[in-house]
C-alpha cells in the first residue's frame, strides 16, 4: 500500500446561498482545490463525489457524470463515482479516494462534496433527513432526525453522563469558533443561554442545539506521498481513514449513550496510525446535534465517558483548550451541507495542520482527527491526518 | 409510500410480530430473514414471534418540529419502549399529559392511526403506547 497525501483543498462559503446551483457549488470547490495544488487538470485520473440525497432535493440523479463533465473532466474520461451514507457520504467518499490512491488504482484523484438543501421548503428537507434514519420502523411511526438524539439526550441526563447545560455548550464552543471562520454560515457567538430558551424542536434539544441547512461544497486533492512535493512544499499525510458500521435503527441497540461505530472507527484508526487519543491537537467532530458531538468525543476517547460535557462547559474543547474541537465552526456553526460536510472537516484539518488557519489556527497541532456519521452512527468514518 | 410497501409489513405494525432465532432464541423486532448473532446456522431457521404487548419507557421526547405527515399531531411524545421481551421499541405515547411521561413508565401496545398519507388516499395503522392502565 502507499502512503496518501493531501495536496489541494477547496470550500465555498456555507450558508442559504440562493443564486448558486448545486452545480455551481461543486464546480467552485473542485476549482479552488486544484488550484491550491497547482493541477492543470489533465493530471487528475479519478473523483468520488460525497453526496446524501440531490435526487430528492434537486431532483438530480447521476451527479457524479454532472460533476466530472462540468469540472472539464469529462473531456478526458476521468472515472466519477457518486457515494451516498447519508451524513457520512464525504467521509466515506474521502476513504474510497484514499483506498484508490494506497491501491495504486488511481494516482490525482479529486474527492469532492456537495449538497445544495435550500431549493426545497425547510420541512421538505427535513424529511429528506428522516430518511437517514429506518423510514418504515423509526420515520413511519413518529421520530423525527432531531428526536432521536432528544432521546440519547434524555438518557444522557438520566444515567448523569452529562447535564443539560454541558450537552448545550457543544452549540457555545462551535459558535465561538465559527465566529472566526470566515466561510461560516453562522459567524456569531452565542451563549448558553441562547440554546437553551431558543424555541423548542424535540424536547429537550433547541434549535440551537441542532445544525441548520446549508448549501455548499467542498474539496480536495490527493496522491502519492512520495509524489506529492512535485505538486506542493507543504502536502499533508493521511495518516489513517477508518470507517465502521452500526445497526440502522437507534433502537436496535442495547446501549444510547456510545455509538460502537464511533468507537470502532477510532480504534482502527489510532491503529492504523500508530498513535493514541492523547496525540489529537484538533479535531472536527460531527456535531449535527450537540448530544451527538459530545457523545462522539467520548467514543473517540478525546474525553473520558462522562466528562465531555464538564470538559466542553469548562473551555477544554476551545482553542487553546486539551484538545481544539469543530475550530471550523462544526456543522452547528459552520453548516451542514450532508455531502459536504465529511469533506469540509478534511479541509479545515489540512488549513490547521498547514498553519493556514488564521484567526482559529491551533499552534503546532501535528495530528489533527475527522469524525462524520451518517444518520444515528449507522456510518462512520475516523480519518487522521499528519504534518510533515 | 405505495399502498402495497405498506401491507407488507401490516404483521409487524398492527400484532408488533417479529422473529425468533431457532438457533439461539434470540428474539428480534421487526422481522429479520436472519439472526445477526448466527447468521448462517440461522438461515431457514427463524419464526415467527409476537412481542407480548407491555413494556416500559426506556427513553422519550416531545417533538415539536413534526414532519408533514404527523404535523397536526404536534406536539406529541415519542419513546423507545423496553418491552417485557427485552426488547426495544419506538412509537408514539399516546393519552398521556405530555408533563407526565418519564422513564420507567409502564406502557401497553395500542392499535392507532399512524402519521396521515391523505394526498395519496391512504390511512395507514399500526401500534403506539398508552400508559398501562388506560
Ligand atoms: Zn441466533
């Protein structure tokens, strides 16, 4: 197997972006990408396009042929392939591209991710995003997305595992960095208190407590290690990329309160690194609930179980703090455009490992982790990044 | 959904039937055509099982952004339910006081209307949960 290197990174702004198509998107992420590590394009020999649903959001099947022929790829028969494992899509789009380029499949492979949400009414999306859960057995009779993590929430506070307050202040921390991101769709701090009196969507959690929808894209470039300064003096190793799978329906598990996909994704990828939770400087963790980013960074072993929350409320997870959680913003703050969002948190892991953060950056950060779950951690997939 | 993708499963959603594992004993809701545990020494082996109607609430919610299908039931309480087969459930908990649902409450399996599907003339049924001396 070789080793995989990140070579280009692009990402559009996030937010309602009504004069761009899903096109449009993908296009100026794909672009930026290759720009940042200098391709004419004629070098690049495979894409995997991160996308969860634009056959019910854009009435648009087969967007991985949309992409390629848009992108000017088309014109030399570079192979796409579209993968869909609902909000996981990017991150297990990233890990076939890295499978590719270890393989010695594929050498300049793009992985793009892309979903553009607000072409439909919100409630219309937000059945879209039931579909991530079991239509027939969990949507059919009654819970919603949001209410599915209500209830990991409601075990959380009665096993006493995290207060309501520490499950909140997932949404303070991501908001605090998103305010230093200029591509978020939300740039503003706010404070406990606003998650927790903002308007109820499945009690206990708030409209802060769950990410918004987003249009937006992201993407980036990859290829052999050892190729990899041919094309850029500061390439970024992919030190791992686990993925792992879990029952589809939440109530098809014993315990709520750990997602053994997370669990197992990580232990694969620490494995496979080599390394230990404790070696993480920064992390992007899927955070489309609060519950769930707080939960995740238990199952990483970032925190120990029950005291992510105190760690989160106590600052532990700010800049600065243990270790630097969602400094892009996470999905709460930043957005969540499904597809794009496991190949967003990529991106922002290679600004920081570059030093190319800004406002946000971390200092000296050698390993930075990428954690994106599909549906109620029915997918997921734990990359690691390292500077050289 | 079309009519017939309902009808299918009307064994699981109207008599809660599931299946048993021949091989372990395991039992599991809704049906599966094997036993994730044996799988193979499983296949051809798995039965039919009715889940006794009782259990208790092992976690719950108050939803109040519903999609469009339950919209004029909100705000309604959904719950996973520990049935007294050990297994879980989730459904709707129905003729309560919102206030008063909490973990541990017992609960026995109705017969409801599920979410409404009108637009496309169909009225679809299947179990929710009522406190158990209702
Ligand atoms: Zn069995």
């Amino acid at each position: 197997m070789r080793e995989v290197a990140i070579i280009g990174v692009g990402i559009t702004k996030f937010g309602e972006l009504w004069d761009a198509s899903f096109r449009d998107l993908g296009i100026e992420a794909g672009l930026k990408a290759m720009n940042d590590a200098n391709l004419t394009g004629s070098e690049v020999d495979g894409m995997f396009i991160g996308n969860m649903s634009s056959g019910s959001f854009i009435a648009q099947h087969h967007i991985s042929a949309l992409i390629a022929d848009y992108s000017g790829m088309a014109s030399q028969n570079v192979p796409s392939t579209r993968v869909e494992a609902a909000g996981a899509s990017g991150g297990v789009a990233f890990r076939q591209a890295v499978m590719a380029v270890a393989s010695g499949m594929h050498d300049i492979v793009v992985v793009g991710g892309a979903e553009k949400m607000t072409d439909v009414s919100d409630e219309a999306a937000n059945s879209i995003l039931d579909s991530a859960t079991d239509q027939q057995w969990e949507a059919m009779f009654g819970a919603t997305f949001p209410s599915l993590y209500a209830m990991i929430a409601r075990r959380f506070m009665h096993e006493k595992i995290a207060t309501r307050e520490e499950i909140a202040s997932m949404a303070v921390n991501s908001h605090a960095h998103g305010a230093l991101n200029p591509d978020a769709q939300f740039r503003k701090a706010i404070t406990l208190d606003t998650v927790l009196r903002s308007s109820m969507v499945s009690d206990p959690l708030t409209v802060f407590d769950c990410a918004p929808i987003s249009d937006g894209a992201a993407a980036v470039v990859l290829c052999p290690l050892d190729a990899a300064k041919k094309y850029t003096d500061r390439p970024i190793k992919v030190t791992a990329s686990a993925q792992a799978s879990d029952t589809l329906a939440l109530f098809q598990r014993n315990d709520i309160t750990t997602f053994g996909a997370t669990a197992a994704a990580a232990k694969r990828a620490y494995s496979s690194a080599k390394i230990k939770a404790e070696d993480i400087s920064v992390a992007e963790v899927h955070d489309h609930f609060t519950i769930e980013g707080i939960m995740a960074l238990q199952d990483l072993g970032l925190f120990k179980k029950g005291e992510a929350g105190k760690a989160v409320k106590d600052g532990q997870a700010a800049i600065g703090g243990k270790v630097a959680v969602n400094t892009s913003g996470g999905l709460k703050a930043r957005g969540n455009p499904i597809g794009a969002t496991g190949v967003a948190q990529i991106v922002e892991i290679t600004k920081q490992l570059r030093g190319d953060a800004d406002k946000r950056q971390v200092k000296d950060a050698r390993y930075g982790l990428a954690h994106n779950s599909g549906g109620t951690g029915s997918t997921v997939v734990v990359s690691i990044m390292e500077a050289l | 959904m079309s009519v017939a993708r309902h009808w299918r499963e009307t064994p699981g959603r109207y008599n809660l039937v599931g299946t048993k594992c021949g091989n372990c004993g395991r039992i599991y809701f809704p049906r599966r055509s094997i036993c994730p545990e044996c799988r193979r020494a499983s296949f051809g082996k798995m039965e039919q099982y009715m889940l006794k109607d009782h259990g208790t609430v092992f976690t719950y919610s108050v939803v109040h952004e519903a999609s469009a299908d339950n919209n004029n039931l909100k705000p309604y309480a959904i719950a996973m339910i520990r049935m007294d087969d050990g297994v879980l459930v989730t459904g709707q908990l129905v003729d309560v006081d919102l206030d008063k649902v909490e973990i541990g409450m017992p609960v026995r399996a109705v017969l409801r209307k599920l979410g409404d599907e009108s637009h496309i003339a169909t009225i679809n049924y299947g179990y929710k949960f009522v406190p158990k001396d209702k």
